[in-house]
C-alpha cells in the first residue's frame, strides 16, 4: 500500500530486521496520516462510500485495500493488523472480537463433518469446552492427548485429521511445547498446526520462526495490555488466511474501532511491559520456589519447572504468570491467601499492567466434581497470579503478608 511504513515488511529494508519496541510503534502504519496527525484516527464508519460505479468495479476487480463494509475490515484495523504481522513475523494478522472468537473462527473455517482434531490436554477450558460439545454436534471429533506426549499425539492423527492443537506455555501449568517436535509430526502428516502462544506474546515466541502454521492470542491478554478490551488475533501465511479471513466477514466477528484504537495504542509500549513482566514473573517465581509454605511453583523461568530446558531454548523470556501450590493447605486455606492479598486484584485474566491473582478451583472449575478438577490438573491447593508492571518486592511483600496471614487463619 502507497505510505504504508516499509517496517511492516522489515526484511524489505535491511539485513537486521528492527526490534520489537520499533515494530510495536511503527509497524503498519501510514507515514504520513489524516490530518498530519502522529497517531491513527478512530474511523467511526459502518460503511464506506464509493464515487460512482465504476469505482465499485474497481475495488471488487483490482481487489483493493480499501473499505467496504465494516464486517469485512476498516482502516484502523487493517493497521493493527499490519502490526500484529509485523510483530509475529508473519504475512497476514486477522483481527477477532476475542481470542475466543478467533479460535472458533478458525475451527470453524477448517472443519468440516467427520474431521477429527488433536489437541494436547492442558488447554484453556472454554476451548475445550467448544470443541467437545459444540463441534461435536456437527460431527467433529475432538481427541485429547497427554500434554508432552509426542508418541501419543501422533498415535492419534488419522486420515480424518485436519489440526493439531496446543497452547505454548499451556495455562496454568506452564508447560512449554518441544515446536520442533510439533511441526515435524504435522508436516509429516500433513496436518496444520496452531500455536496458542498467548501467554508467550511474540515477545518471547514466534512460533512462526519454527514452522507453526497458525498462531493464535488472545489480544485481551499482553498485547493490549491494560485490561481496558477484549481482542483476538490469528496470524500465519496469506494463502492459509484468506478463507479465514472471508469466513470471518459472514460470521462477524469484528471489533470495534475504539476497542481497536485502544490496541494500538497498548502495542506502542509492548516490549517495555513486557520486560517488566518477564523480570516481575521470574522475581516473584524464585521467591515463592524458597517460601517453606510453598509446595511447588509452575514457571517455565525455574530450572525446576520440567519444561525449562525447552523452554530455555525456544523462549526469550517467560512471561509473568505464575502458578503454585500452597504445602499441605485445603481449598479454605487457598482461598484466604487470595483473599488477603493487598495489591493484587482478584479476578480473571493476565498480562494487563495491574497484577490478578486468583484460585483456578474458584475462578475456573468451581463446578466441577473434585474427579473432574483432577484430571485437568487443578487441585485445592493452586493458586495463579498474574504479575502486571508494578515493583517485584512490593509484590513479593504483598504474597509474603499474604501467605502468613492466610495460613494463620
């Protein structure tokens, strides 16, 4: 596109491709914009109008990059996602209402009756949730698979299979996928593959780099970054984007362009957060592996975490989730450390700049039997806290006050 910044194209440019701060700030975006402004303008259109006829002939025959009717794409969004492509070293970024909508989006873009997909078993229970009983009631058949488990994974591909799924790291436990592994199996087999690398962020993985083709965040999460929106983003080649992208604009779900505005924005400061939370997640996971009241902490960082050689290896930093089992504590017991915390809030979510701390029992699985909760891995014990950008020893002194005075109790 004429003005479009040569960043959203970095190996166009020169030998070393920009860092991710430049990316996060200039990528996608127009030199010169409406106004002479520095920032983009929040375009608040349903619909864009054309001159005349012919003009309407144009677009649809010479396929232009301009707007139609907001399902179909707006400028500030097709901005972003330049960006998001950018950052994540991929051609094509496609914009979701949430990273829910945008794996549903894809699911549904290449699925049809009698396709089977292979998940490994740690995986955000609503994605779990869609496809075992609402694929399932149009013929898909969903088969989990021992997380790490490569043998079994491959073991269960057959000719019906069309994705192999998995998050990297995996939430709450951490678990950190071997890429290499993964790909070799899909390609081999000549089955996709989808990274969910939200708790990663491009920041600290491009699944991309690894042969992955197609990564999955939930926007909402790191990359808008301030707990102000809900987003979704897929990202992989043009070619495997494009029936995602038209099914996108029948199923419409679109966001809105303030949401949009507000992820732009939270991605000019995206790299400087993130090195907050990966120092903050680290800190904060050293500190509770040496508590005596802690049994076990789950860190990709700590190289106690079973998953650390990988992740050493494929991951730039690890994020500021951290998850960890209280010694000998039941569910009351948990939830008064939560409850005691001071600057933690208690609820839902990651990756925004104010740290949340919460039991997954509760949050997450409160209406599960105690079978079910165990085979998913989430025991009374556990409790996650995602660290935002505040100072690591005023959080480490808040966890401290916290865990004497829950387990005083």
């Amino acid at each position: 596109m004429p003005g479009v910044s040569p960043l959203t194209n970095p190996k166009s440019i020169q030998p070393t491709p920009p860092g991710p701060s430049t990316l996060a700030v200039h990528a996608g975006e127009e030199r010169q914009k409406l106004g002479h402004a520095i920032t983009d303008p929040i375009i608040c259109a349903s619909t864009f109008t054309f001159a005349d006829t012919q003009a309407v002939i144009d677009y649809i025959e010479q396929d232009q990059s301009r707007g139609e009717y907001g399902r179909y794409g707006t400028p500030g969004e097709q901005v972003v996602e330049r960006k998001l492509a950018a950052l994540e070293g991929g051609e094509s970024a496609l914009l979701y209402s949430s990273g829910m909508a945008a794996i549903v989006g894809l699911l549904m873009s290449q699925l049809s009756s009698g396709d089977e997909v292979v998940f490994f078993d740690e995986c955000y229970h609503r994605s779990r949730e869609f496809c075992a009983k609402h694929l399932s009631r149009f013929g898909v058949v969903t088969r989990q698979v021992k997380m790490g488990d490569y043998v079994a994974m491959e073991d269960a591909i057959t000719p019906n299979t069309r994705l192999l799924i998995s998050e990297s790291p995996t939430n709450p436990h951490q678990s950190v996928v071997d890429l290499e592994r993964f790909v070799e199996i899909g390609k081999r087999h000549e089955v996709p593959t989808l990274i969910d690398a939200t708790l990663a962020t491009p920041y600290n993985l491009r699944p991309l780099e690894f042969g992955v083709d197609f990564v999955l965040h939930s926007a909402t999460k790191y990359l808008g970054g301030h707990n102000d929106l809900l987003a979704g983003v897929l990202i992989g080649s043009a070619e495997r984007m494009a029936p995602v992208r038209k099914l996108r604009g029948i199923l419409g779900a679109v966001n809105s362009s303030h949401n949009i505005y507000l992820l732009e924005r939270g991605l000019k400061t995206f790299e400087l957060r993130m090195q907050r939370h990966n120092e903050n997640g680290l800190a904060v996971a050293r500190y509770l592996e040496s508590h005596p009241a802690i049994e076990t902490v789950l860190y990709p960082g700590l190289e106690s975490h079973p998953y650390h050689d990988v992740a050493a290896r494929t991951m730039r930093g690890f994020g500021g989730l951290v998850t960890f089992l209280v010694k000998d504590a039941d569910w009351k017991a948990t939830a008064r450390i939560v409850d005691s915390v001071q600057l933690a809030r208690i609820a839902p979510s990651l990756g925004g700049v104010e740290t949340l701390i919460e039991q997954p029992l509760v949050m997450s699985y409160y209406q599960l039997q105690p079978e079910e909760r165990a085979k998913f891995g989430i025991p009374d014990n556990m409790i996650r806290i995602a660290c935002g950008i505040e100072n690591s020893a005023d959080l480490i002194a808040d966890l401290d006050q916290a865990i004497r005075a829950g387990l005083s109790g």
